[in-house]
C-alpha cells in the first residue's frame, strides 16, 4: 500500500504528510458526476461539516452522544474529550486540506462524529439496540442515505480515532462485544471478505479504506512484464459471436475472473441505485492513495465488456449482472460512466485475461465453428434437418455417382 506521495492526481500530492490518507475527490473525477462525491444527509468528518443542507443530523450525533453516556458511569463525556485531544494533531495529518478549525472545535466534531459511528453500527448490528423514535432506522429512505454518505471519500474520519473511543466504551460493558471491524463489515455487508482478510483490516485507516480491502484478491498475481500496451477486452457480445461461453461463476469476489475451456467465468455484479457513487468513491480512493488500483482495473474490464445495452443484455440474462435499475440501457450507461477518466497503469490485473480473449477472437476457426452452432446446431429439429440434409446430400452423390458407372 503506498502513500500520499504516490497519487496520480497531481504534484501537490508530494507536499503532503506520509500519513495523508483522506482526500477531495480530484476535479478530473468528479466532473462527470459531482453529486457522486457529496453527502445527502450525515457530515463525517470536517470536509462537509459546515454544508447547511446536512445541519438537521448534527442534532441527532448530539442524541446519540448523550444516549451513548448513560449506560456508562464510569466513563464521563471530559474522558472522551480527553482521549479525542490527545490525538488532534495526528488526525489532522490524516487529510489532503488544512482544517480551518481550533483544537476544540476539531475535537468536538471528531468525538460527535465518532460516537455516531459506534452508535450507528451498534444498533445496525443490533436491532434491540434500536433507540425509541430514531429517525435514521425509523425510515429505510434515511438509512439507505446515510449507508451512502458513510462510503464517501470526502465523509470520512480517520479510524484510529472511532477504535479508540469504540475501546473506551466497551470496557464498561458487562457483555462481550463484536470488535469495531467486524461491525464495519457487517454495516457495509462486507461479512464474506472478514474471516480472509482480517490480516489486512488491522491498517485500515478509514471505511471507505476497509471497503477497498475487501476487494483485494486473495492470491495476487505476478506484476506484468510486457511493455506493450493493453489491447481493449472484446465486448460481451464480439466474445459470444467467438464462441466464448459467458458464465456466471459463484465467487462473490468481483476479480475472481476466470477463462477457461473457452468459458469466460464472472463473479455476479450488482447494480442499484447507489451502485455509481459506491464504486466511484472507491475508485477515487484508489487514484489518489493505492499503488495498485484493483477496482479501478475491473470497472475498466467491464467497461470494456458492456459496450452497448445489448451487452448489457446479455449479461443479463446470464445472470453476470444483477439488474436493479430501470432497464439495459441504465446498466450501460452506469458501467460505462465508471469505465471513464480513470487512470489504467500498464501493470493492470486484467492484462493477461485481455490478451487470452483478444487472441481467442482473432482466430477466425474460434468464430466459424461459433457460427455453425448458433446457425445449425441451435435446437434439436436443426439438428435433425441439418442431418437430414447431409444424408440426402449424400444419398444423391451415391445414386449419381452409380448411374455413371453404370453406363460405363
């Protein structure tokens, strides 16, 4: 994992602390999609605390604060403040911006906004946790809002941060607790990658940061050693008139793309309504912080892929997408829209599959013997008049071939 002064995005990145690890979203990312990268309903951390449309949810971190207080009188609010202050000057190295806020102004949003998290995720792991007249987990619209706005780059704080307070109020707890990791996995429905990779969440250094962890592949491949540029993968449909089986393959593990036996084997991708924002968010991260920008190299597989809404289609239908938006042409335009102004090194994990796929392509028997299967051999009765064909094909070169030698 590399540091700040690793970033794509600019020289300015070199002048930052090595512990920078939050960022604003570069201009070139966000151009296309700015609301992709802006809260709707929940400030975390200082980048958005002043936006006035997310004032209301200030009132409720302070609920939350004083809810999180009363179950725990051997803690007092000025021990909270207390650890907070204490590691001021090292969050504040955390972000890419100067923070134009005092030291206790600084403390107050990190205490407010990292009791909210504990809360939030406790009582999403717990639903008898739930506090009477909650308005996050009263409405499905707010908590699917605020599950957003938690998964954005600039709405976030750093980790080490929410960890401590989290240690601080669960020993005061009679009734052993789920660790702060695994609440973050089960908020962010990350459950299946915890038990593989719990090894690399112990340096997270915020959610969206957890987030692309779980993304990582578990055997990594060795770096590519070609100095030729990647060819475009061959879309959807281009790879079926070749003769390239698309399967859906059961591995919840988006880069576990497999072609084998002339099979191209995918990990099922789901879309939603909030799918664009989640991925650009990671993707964001990944330009400016990640030496390897895994995510970024499969949404630009798939950008590749799913060409056109017939692609879309198609995967479709095999189940490789999981549609929850409005039709095929909404499932191309989002994947396309991730696809676009990312920067795609040459060491992209996808490179030797894209070779494999382009040279499959290239061998026009791969398309010839595609074609005389979906032409000749799509149903059984096709089969049979084709058979039928061959034999009567057969049976009038026998009978002309007897008549000649008959005369003779």
């Amino acid at each position: 994992m590399a540091g700040a002064e690793t970033s794509a995005s600019g020289d300015s990145f070199n002048k930052l602390p090595s512990d920078c690890c939050i960022f604003t979203v570069p201009e070139k990312l966000r151009k296309s999609n700015n609301e992709a990268y802006r809260p709707r309903v929940v400030a975390i951390g200082p980048y958005h605390h002043d936006d006035p449309r997310l004032k209301p949810m200030e009132d409720h971190k302070l609920w939350y604060l004083k809810n999180f207080l009363q179950p725990n009188p051997n803690r007092h609010l000025k021990d909270y403040i207390r650890k907070v202050m204490s590691c001021e000057h090292e969050a504040r190295k955390c972000y890419d911006k100067h923070i134009d806020l005092s030291p206790n102004e600084f403390t107050e949003m990190m205490l407010l906004d990292g009791i909210f998290v504990i809360q939030l995720f406790m009582m999403f792991s717990n639903y008898q946790s739930l506090l009477p007249g909650d308005r996050i987990f009263g409405k499905q619209m707010m908590l699917n809002d605020v599950h957003r706005d938690m998964a954005l780059l600039e709405n976030q704080m750093p980790f080490f941060i929410v960890q401590q307070l989290f240690e601080m109020a669960s020993g005061t707890h009679q009734q052993p607790m789920p660790g702060l990791l695994e609440l973050t996995c089960r908020f962010f429905r990350l459950e299946w990658a915890m038990e593989s990779e719990v090894k690399h969440f112990v340096q997270v250094k915020h959610f969206v940061h957890a987030i692309s962890l779980s993304f990582l592949p578990l055997v990594r491949k060795a770096p590519n050693g070609s100095n030729k540029e990647m060819k475009f993968t061959p879309s959807a449909m281009q790879l079926a008139a070749a003769g390239v089986k698309l399967e859906k393959c059961k591995s919840k593990r988006l880069l576990d793309i497999e072609f084998k036996n002339g099979a191209l084997n995918i990990p099922s991708l789901a879309l939603y309504d909030t799918t664009e924002s989640f991925y650009r968010n990671i993707m964001a991260f990944e330009q400016c912080y990640c030496e390897k920008r895994y995510l970024t190299d499969y949404m630009d597989f798939m950008h590749h892929l799913v060409d056109t809404p017939s692609d879309a289609e198609l995967l479709i239908n095999k189940e490789i997408i999981e549609n929850w938006l409005s039709n095929k042409e909404a499932v191309a335009r989002v994947i396309n829209a991730l696809g676009e102004e990312n920067i795609v090194s040459r060491d992209h994990y996808f490179y030797s599959l894209s070779e494999e796929l382009n040279n499959h392509c290239s061998n026009h028997w791969n398309e010839w013997k595609a074609t005389f299967k979906r032409d000749y051999c799509s149903s059984p009765w096709v089969v049979i008049s084709v058979i039928a064909a061959v034999v009567l094909l057969l049976l009038t070169v026998t009978q002309t071939v007897c008549s000649v030698l008959s005369l003779k």
